[in-house]
C-alpha cells in the first residue's frame, strides 16, 4: 500500500511540474460570447490563429454572468495559465484586486489600463480608426445626416461616437450626426431588436449611413440598415460579409493581434508588462476594405481617407480621444 | 416636432408594444385561472429561439411560427406539470422555466449552427414580411413626390401608410386577440369558469367542473400567445435569434398586467404605454424640459418608474385573482 502511494504521489508530481513547465495561455471570454461576430469573436480568432501556427493549447473560458468576474479570472490564475487574457474595460476594477493576489502569474487587459506590475494593457485608438470611417459615412451620405448606435453608454463607445464625429465633420461641417446609445447595463450588448428600432428613428430622421459600436445589438443594425436600404459600418471584427452592397465598411479593431501577441510573446519568454497602444501606425485599427464592399468606395473617398491616414500617423491632424478629458468638443 | 414625427414614433411604438402585448394577454390567460406566470420571458425566448432555427433549416416562416409555438406550449405544459398536477410552487416553476430557457437555446443553437448560441442571418421567406395594405405604398409614394416637389404636404396619409399598413401579421394578429380574449374571458362559458377557477376553484370543483383541466386550458392559450409573442420578436423584429433577446420584455409584460388590473382592453393600452415610453426614448435620449435636460439614463428607466408610481397607488388597487399562486388541493 505504501508502494502504491509512493508511485500516486511520485505521479502527481511528475504531472504537477510538466504542469508548471508547460504555462499555457489563457483567455477569458467576456459578456456578449464568443461568436459576437464583433469584440469577442475577434479575439477567439486571434487565439485560434495561434493555436494554428504554434500547435500550442491554450485555457478558455466564457463568463456568462457580471458576478462571475472575480471567481473566473483567480481560477484561470489558479490552474496555471500564464498569461491569463481578459478582454474589455469591465474587467478592470476586478483585475486592479485580483493581479496582486498572483505576483508570478502575468495577466493581460484589452480595452483598459491597469497600472500593477504583472499586468500589461492593450488599448487601442480607436478614435483615430472611428475618424476614418466617420470621413467615409460623410463622403457616402446624400441626406446630409449620417447616425451612430452605441452598445452601453460608458466612456470607451463615447471614444468611438467621438472619433466619428470628427470624421464626419472633416468632410463637411455641416452633416448632422444623430447619436444613440442602445442602454446603460450590459444587455445593451446584446440586443438586436432595439438596435434595429433605434436604427429605424435614426434612418426617419434623415440618416443614410449608420455606424454600429454595439457588439451584437450591431447585428440588428446591420439587418435594418440592409432591409431600409441605407449604409451601415461595423465594428471589430470585419463585418462587411455580413450585408455586401449594404455595409459600407468595418472599423476592425485588431483585438485578435493582441491576443496572438500575447500568447506568442510569453510564449517566447518575451512578455512585456506595461501599457502598450495599438493605433492606426501599427494596424492595431483600421478601415475594412474586400470583395464585398469595394465596389461601394470611390477612389475619391480611398484616396481622402489615405491621406487623412498619414497625417494621422505624421501627428498633422489630431483627433480627440474622449477618455482623456470625458468630453467631446463636436456634437 | 412635426406630426410625420408623431407618427413614426407611433409607428414604432405599436411594433415595440406588440410582443409586450402577447405576453401579456398570455399572463392575462393564466393568471385568471389561478397560475401566476413569471416564465413568460423564457417561453418567449424558447419561442424566439425555436421559430428563428426552423425557419432558417427550413426556409418558411410559417413552419418556422409552428416549431416556436409548439415549444411555447411545451414549457407551458412543464410548467402546468409542476404547478398543477405535482401542487409545486408556481413562482419557482417559473424562474426554473427562464434559466432552462435561457440555456437552453444557446446551447442547442450552439450545437445546431455553430455560431455561438445564434442562428443564421434569415432572409426571405424566413421572415414575415411587413405586410402593405391596399394603396398604402400609392399614397407613400405620393407623398413623397409631394414633399420632393414644392409642395408641403400634411401628412395626414401617413396615419394610414406609415401606421397602420406595413406591420407584419403577427402585429395585427395580437391587436386581434385583444377583443378575442376579451371576449373568450368575459362572453362565453368557458371564460366565466376560467375567471372563476382563478377566484374560487373550490367553488368551481364543488359545480362539477375540472379545475385542473380548465387550468391546463388556460395555460395551453397562454403558451400558444408567447409562441407568437417569441416568433415575431426574431422573426419579424430582427432576422435570427441571439441570445437573451427578449431582454426583460417577458418582465415587462408582467408589469403591464398588473397595470391593466388583469383586464385585456386595458391591457393594450398599459402594452402601448410602455412601448410608446420605449420608442420616445429611442427617439429622443435626451429631452430639455424647461431648460432642465432629462438624461438618457432616465428615459430608459421611465417604464419601471411609472410602474412603481402607478402601482403605488395612483390607479387604484390592482387586485389579482384571489387564488392566484395556490395550487389547488381537492381534499385533505
């Protein structure tokens, strides 16, 4: 008997330190669920992408309720993974307590900055990536009134309503742009029926190109914007297939590179904590041109939104970013 | 804000009021006959889930319409199971229906198409059209030559082509079953022992008349009106079915109810009240008044404000059927 246990515990030994030896990332999908076909499903294929090339395995789990935070990142921290990944600015208050409880673990946060010493921050302009879509809706727009759905009404879909704003007023001061946020808790995330009827007063109003920052709310943006007959723009992830001749475009935010940068670097033991900004200069943001939208933009507007790109990058043109002074100077 | 402004937002306040309004006269059947509902929104949502994934495998609406209430019915059934013929407790039942919902259609979704809890985009058949009524689309169209030109029309036609033509037929099918229910509960004998069974089912049983079957009844009607209530939320609103769509609209309805004293004419009006309240706010998330700027925040909240006001006292006593929640026991 004493035999055996010698041989369980010489086992479990074994299987605990391949354990540590092999850290595998781990990701933390967030409200709103995988497939969101936006913010989420972005980052999914950004982990499914290094799975592809590295043969490695990574952790995942998906939170299903807001009070579930705290528990699903200490046990993602607790079987080991490293990097733990979380994704939205939701999860920063939850990390700013929970990081220091594991020194050793290194976690990742997209959409927030979380200033501890194990904790490196991804945050992207995307106010600079939301100009450039803005500049297309104006170019797009005959009505002279183009709208924007936002998903929860909290500072970062502010950032991006602000950033499209100053787009559209870079074609023309005079556009009119309607604002809506779609609700203040986070089943504004996930409701495409409002999203559709929000879309429906904007379009009565005059709108003729809408832009969704809603993760799925957005989808019922789209499907409106397509069966009314109007322009629309998505979010994250390239949603252009989704309505081809109706989406104009998709401000994609490349949440799937942060990802895959995560897991790679650690991987490679070259892990960087800190804040690190991916902007349009490093494609961290981008306007989604492919098959099934090119036909929509002219070499006209190809050729302003290029230029208004570099400028971006050379510093000529500033635009806003709403989460530093929580305010907007264009309505 | 002119009066084509009042009229869109009129028109968007019947499209959000309708499935309120299924699901509330849905309530309005069970809860008359004793069994308080509060799985209206995860029938609504098995509903919503089950007609979208048909209608997309199929490519037909209407077979799509018949899965979503048949699977209505079922969860009524579960719940009639466990509140009428086990006597369990009908506030649990419910919850237990919601969360079951809930996950339930995620994970079948999941299973089925792949896309993370949704199903397809529908197009075509697999959505109810809206349905345009004789020379709406004429008077549409002349309008807006009209208002194109120089001319400055009033109107007033819009009354007719933006709302009232151009719903699909689940909206019309709902403002139907309003003077249907109405008349169902309150001219036939059927709906006089429905109504009584919910007062005093001893009573009922002590006349020779089933009491579990007449509840069985009730709640085999309430299934079929969120069947429909689910059906035209993915199918008619929006084009598939995401996860939680219904968003509290099942809740909602309850709210109404009481509102509407569990009555069915007032019923549609406490139903177009809140999405009237719903389709202001979507139109306007900002309202000044004298001055003073309403947040956005307090447009979204009016609808369970009002119902806290209203319920508090300022129409009176909402009086619910008097054996509401209790299973009945024949003997002891």
């Amino acid at each position: 008997m004493t035999l055996m246990h010698k041989f369980l515990g010489a086992a479990a030994t074994v299987a605990l330190s391949a354990g540590v030896a092999m850290a595998e990332p781990g990701l933390i999908i967030d409200l709103g669920g995988k497939f969101d076909k936006s913010f989420n499903e972005s980052a999914y294929t950004g982990a499914q992408r290094w799975v592809e090339e590295t043969g490695g395995d990574y952790m995942e789990t998906e939170l299903q309720s807001e009070a579930q935070r705290e528990q699903t990142m200490r046990r993602m921290a607790e079987r080991g993974a490293n990097p733990v990944v979380v994704l939205g600015f939701a999860n920063a208050s939850t990390l700013e307590k929970v990081a220091p409880d594991y020194p050793e673990t290194n976690f990742t946060i997209v959409d927030s900055v979380v200033d501890q010493p194990n904790v490196q921050s991804i945050v992207f302009s995307e106010h600079e990536g939301s100009y450039l879509v803005g500049m297309l809706a104006g170019m797009a727009s005959d009505t002279g009134t183009v709208s924007f759905v936002g998903g929860m009404d909290v500072p970062l879909i502010r950032k991006f309503a602000c950033g499209y704003v100053q787009g559209v007023k870079a074609v023309d001061p005079e556009i009119e742009v309607i604002q809506n946020m779609t609700g203040t808790t986070p089943s504004a995330w996930n409701d495409p029926v409002k999203g559709g009827e929000l879309t429906r007063a904007q379009i009565s109003q005059g709108s003729d190109v809408v832009y969704a920052a809603a993760g799925g709310t957005g989808v019922g943006v789209l499907q409106t914007a397509a069966d009314e007959g109007i322009y629309s723009i998505g979010v994250d992830s390239n949603q252009n297939y989704l309505h081809p001749g109706s989406v104009l475009t998709s401000m994609v935010k490349r949440v799937d590179n942060a990802v895959y940068d995560a897991f790679q670097s650690a991987a490679e033991g070259k892990f960087e904590t800190g804040v690190q900004v991916l902007d349009l200069e490093s494609e961290g943001v981008a306007y989604a041109v492919d098959e099934h939208n090119e036909a929509l933009i002219t070499d006209e507007m190809s050729a302003a939104v290029e230029e208004a790109k570099q400028k971006i990058i050379s510093g000529e043109i500033e635009v806003h970013d709403y989460t530093a002074t929580d305010s907007c100077p264009v309505e | 804000m002119d009066f084509l402004t009042i009229i869109q937002i009129l028109d968007s306040t019947i499209r959000l009021a309708t499935p309120l309004l299924l699901a509330c006269l849905a309530g309005l059947f069970s809860e008359r006959s004793g069994i308080i509902d509060i799985g209206l929104e995860g029938k609504m949502l098995v509903s919503a889930f089950f007609s979208a994934a048909v209608a997309a495998m199929t490519g037909s609406v209407w077979i799509g319409l018949c899965a979503g209430i048949v699977s209505a019915v079922l969860f009524s059934l579960i719940h009639g199971l466990a509140s009428i013929t086990f006597k369990g407790d009908q506030l649990i039942s419910g919850v237990a229906i919601n969360f079951l919902a809930s996950g339930m259609t995620v994970l079948i979704a999941q299973d089925w198409f792949s896309q993370g809890g949704r199903t397809p985009s529908l197009s075509g058949d697999a959505r109810f059209d809206s349905l345009d009524w004789p020379g709406a689309v004429a008077m549409r169209d002349a309008f807006r030559a009209e208002r194109a030109g120089d001319g400055d029309p009033t109107g007033l036609s819009a009354i007719y082509w933006d709302m009232i033509s151009g719903h699909t037929i689940l909206v019309y099918v709902a403002l139907l079953a309003v003077p249907v229910s109405w008349y169902v509960l309150f001219r036939t004998r059927f709906g006089l022992r429905l109504r009584a069974v919910g007062e005093n089912p001893a009573a009922v049983d002590t006349a020779g008349v089933s009491v579990v079957r007449l509840r069985y009844a009730s709640i085999l009607i309430a299934g079929l009106l969120t069947g429909l209530a689910g059906a035209y939320l993915s199918t008619g609103l929006a084009a598939g079915f995401v996860k939680d769509m219904t968003a509290g609209r099942g809740f909602i309805a309850l709210a109404a109810l009481i509102f509407a004293k569990w009555r069915p004419w007032y019923a549609l009006w406490a139903c177009l009240l809140f999405g009237l309240l719903e389709a202001v706010g979507n139109r306007y998330q900002n309202i000044e008044l004298v001055g003073f700027e309403l947040p956005v925040q307090f447009m979204q909240a009016l609808p369970y404000i009002l119902t806290v006001v209203i319920l508090a006292g300022f129409v009176g006593r909402a009086i619910p059927p008097r054996a509401g929640g209790k299973p009945y026991v024949k003997e002891r």
